[in-house]
C-alpha cells in the first residue's frame, strides 16, 4: 500500500518538472532610443555644397620650340610681328640682325641661307633677296627655324647658319573663303610703306596675292682714321676721311602663288614675283692726308650724285609627293629668275692739295642676270 501511493506521486511529479523545463524565458522590453536635442535657435544655418559646373583648363604652347640642331620660333601669336613684315619678325629674333637694307646676319655673320620650308626659294635669292625680306608680309609664315649649326642636307652658302621660313598650312575648305589685310605705316623723315594682301581658298585650291611699296630716306655719315708709316721722316702720318651723304628708296612688290592639292599626298604649287627698286642719294668724299712737318700733303673733295634701279622677277613650279611618313616625300622643284640691274653716278672731283684743275666722272655699271634651275 505504501509501494503504490509513493509510485502515484512519482508519476505525478514528472509532468510537472517537464512543464517548467520547457517554458521560454519573459520578452526583454524594447530599447527606446533617447530623445534628439532641440534645435538651438541661436545656432547659424548650415550651408549646402556648392556645385562647381565644367572646369576646362587651357594651356597655351610655347613659342620656342628647341631641338638638336634647330631653334624654332613662332610668329603667328605675335600680333605686332604678324600684321609687319618679315625683316619685323626676324628682328624680334635673337642673334638675327636685318639692316635697313634688308640684308641678314646671324650673329654678326652675313653668309646666311634662307630656305622656305626646307627648300631653295627664288623669291630670297640673288641681288634682291635685301629688298624681298622688307616687303614679305610676315603672316605668311607660321614659324621660323634658326640652325646656326646645320647639317649637311641644307648645303648653306656660307658658314652664318640657315634661316628657315615655315610657311603656314593651307586646308581644304568645303566652302570658298576670301580673307585680306591692309598694312600700313608712317614714320619720321617722310618714311612709309602700304601694302594688301588676300587669300582665297575654295576645296583643294588655295590663291594667294600681295601687293606693297615702300618709301625710306637715309642719311650716312662716315669718319676714317688711317696711320701709315713714312720710311723718310720715321714718323706715323694720319690720313683723314670723311664721307656724308643722304637720299631715297623706293621698292614695288607684287606677288602671286596658288597651291592646289588633289589628294593628301599630291600637292602641286606655283608663283610669280616682280620687285622693282630706286635709289638715289647726293654723296660727298673729303680726303687730306699729312705731310712729315704737320701740314696737308694731298687733299681733295669729291661730291657724287647717283644711285641704283632694278628689276627683278622670278617664277616658281613645285610638286611633292608624300609617302605618309613625316619627312618621307619626294619633291621636283623648276625656279626662273630674271633681274636687271643699273648702277650710275656723276661726280665732281676738286683736287685741293696739290691745286689741279677739276675733274668729271661719270660711271654707268649694268648687270643683267637669268637663271633656272
């Protein structure tokens, strides 16, 4: 009897130990989370970004351009340059010299070659190459190449160095295009010089025409000191010489060329040039010379009026083909010029010391030339 109530209980103890095992845990409450501070009224407003629209940036090329045996400058950017004429822009170049006659020197050498885009030019060759350089307008040329050491390939004239003229590129254009410019300017001692020019450009076929004179007064003064040795008296004796002088020039130019490009490798180019030139001036020649006891040995004044007319004209044919490769083109080249060139003057020669009766001299030089090559 015992055995069974202890049993009974058992039993009904198991189920119940069963059920509390088996009961889940309470749900923890949900974290709130804490209350955002007020706004403080006093505080300033904050700024939105801003936003930065397109940012382009522009760098402009150097004007100098340097490599291993040449030194390129670039004339188109440079507006006084541009609107001058070419002995303006070589001016602007260092070590390049022009004179008022036009003629050339790199540094301080006057044997220099003048090439147009690596090649022979007619138009910078021969007696009026001085008087091409005063009237070319410079907006020609895009660039201009100075090799004072050059290689062989450009076979200079002499040992000054070579100029190289970049002449500027002529695209096709789907519609025809005229641009022109006039120039002109006054200066001092009834100096001046006008001239027009015009580009014409229709696809492939570009025309290009210049026109300009020009007017230049001078005035030269020279003073000589010579000492020569006299064997009789043992002494260094001064001969004096002094030369003053003054006139005009006046230069015509008149130019025309046409470049036509079939394809990209064919281009086939042509021009025409006349320059004329006048020069007159009155010079005077005072000449004495010392005698052994400080007094004038020989003297005389001689007083020349004269002065120089030309005309030159040339002609020139081209045509390159290139091969696609930078520098890889082959080229034939026909160049005519003609120039016809008079010199003269008359001069009165007064023998003062020792006194001789008055001289006259007249002298006429001509000088014709024609060449094609």
């Amino acid at each position: 009897m015992t055995r069974t109530t202890l049993i009974s209980l058992l039993a009904l103890a198991l189920p119940a130990g069963a059920a509390v095992a088996q009961t889940p845990p309470a749900p923890q409450p949900a974290q709130t989370p804490p209350p955002a501070p007020a706004p403080d009224e006093d505080a300033p407003a904050q700024e939105e970004p801003a936003t930065l629209g397109e940012v382009v940036a522009v760098a402009r090329a150097n004007d100098i351009r340097t490599s291993v045996d040449a030194i390129s400058y670039n004339v188109g950017e440079d507006l006084q340059t541009a609107t001058g004429t070419l002995a303006d822009a070589l001016r602007n170049i260092p070590s390049v010299e022009v004179d008022p006659d036009g003629n050339v020197s790199l540094r301080g050498d006057a044997g220099v070659t003048i090439l147009v885009d690596g090649r022979p030019s007619g138009l910078f060759s021969g007696e009026n190459r001085g008087q091409i350089i005063l009237q070319v307008p410079a907006d020609q040329y895009a660039r201009i190449e100075v090799m004072t050491n050059p290689s062989a390939a450009f076979r200079p004239d002499g040992g000054g160095g070579v100029i190289n003229l970049i002449t500027k590129p002529n695209r096709p254009r789907a519609q025809p295009t005229t641009t022109g410019s006039v120039r002109a300017n006054i200066g001092n001692d009834e100096r001046y010089n006008f001239g027009v020019s015009s580009v014409f450009s229709r696809d492939k076929l570009t025309v290009t025409a210049d026109a300009s004179i020009r007017h230049d007064t001078f005035v030269q003064s020279t003073d000589r000191v010579r000492t020569r040795y006299d064997a009789g008296s043992d002494q260094f004796l001064e001969a004096r010489n002094t030369q003053n002088g003054d006139g005009a020039t006046d230069n015509a130019f008149v130019r025309f060329s046409a470049d036509y490009r079939p394809t990209e490798q064919l281009q086939l180019y042509g021009d025409l040039y006349h320059v004329d030139v006048t020069s007159d001036g009155l010079m005077v020649d005072q000449y004495e010379a010392e005698d052994a006891l400080g007094g004038i040995a020989s003297g005389y004044r001689r007083a020349s009026d004269g002065g120089f007319e030309g005309q030159f004209s040339g002609a020139t044919a081209r045509l390159v083909r290139r091969f696609g490769g930078q520098g890889h083109d082959w080229s034939n080249e026909l160049r005519y010029n003609r120039g016809r060139a008079t010199y003269g003057h008359d001069t009165l020669v007064d023998q003062l010391i020792p006194a001789a009766p008055n001289a006259y001299e007249r002298v006429d030089n001509q000088n014709n030339s024609d060449s094609l090559n």
